[in-house]
C-alpha cells in the first residue's frame, strides 16, 4: 500500500499509537497531520520519528514511505506558493 500522505498513514496506524511510539502527545502528531510532514529534524537525521512509526505500523509502511510522503507535501507546497 503506497501511503498519499502523512495523515494517511498516521491515521491507519491511529493518532494515540503513534504518539505513544514517538513519546509525544496526540496533539503533536495532529500537528504533523495538519502541516503534512514530520518535524525538519527527522529529514536532517537528528530524529527517528519515521522509523518509530514504522515499527508502530507493524509493517505496513517503511521509514522511507513515511519521509517521501512527508517530502512530497513540502515539494508540492513549496511549488504552491511560487
């Protein structure tokens, strides 16, 4: 299953598992949801949130789905606004 975006796949895995994979709260993870792309510091290394949720996700999505996904919402909002 190829996600289409970052809520896709957070919200197939569930907000609450997620969170508690990360060690963040929900509202964090909404945050994410709403922006359509994890934190700066997971695409420069500084972070695990990709891998995290996709240990969460028992399989049905790698670490690098979850940071193409994320990346190709930045691409297409970078895109947007020029």
């Amino acid at each position: 299953m190829e996600p289409k975006n970052l809520g896709e796949v957070i919200k197939k895995i569930r907000v609450p598992v997620v969170a508690k994979a990360c060690g963040l709260t929900p509202r964090a993870i909404y945050k994410w949801i709403d922006g359509g792309t994890l934190p700066r510091t997971d695409y420069t290394g500084e972070t695990k949130y990709a891998q995290k949720i996709a240990c969460a996700s028992g399989g049905l999505f790698t670490a690098q789905q979850i940071l193409d996904v994320g990346k190709h919402q930045v691409n297409h909002q970078d895109t947007d606004a020029a």
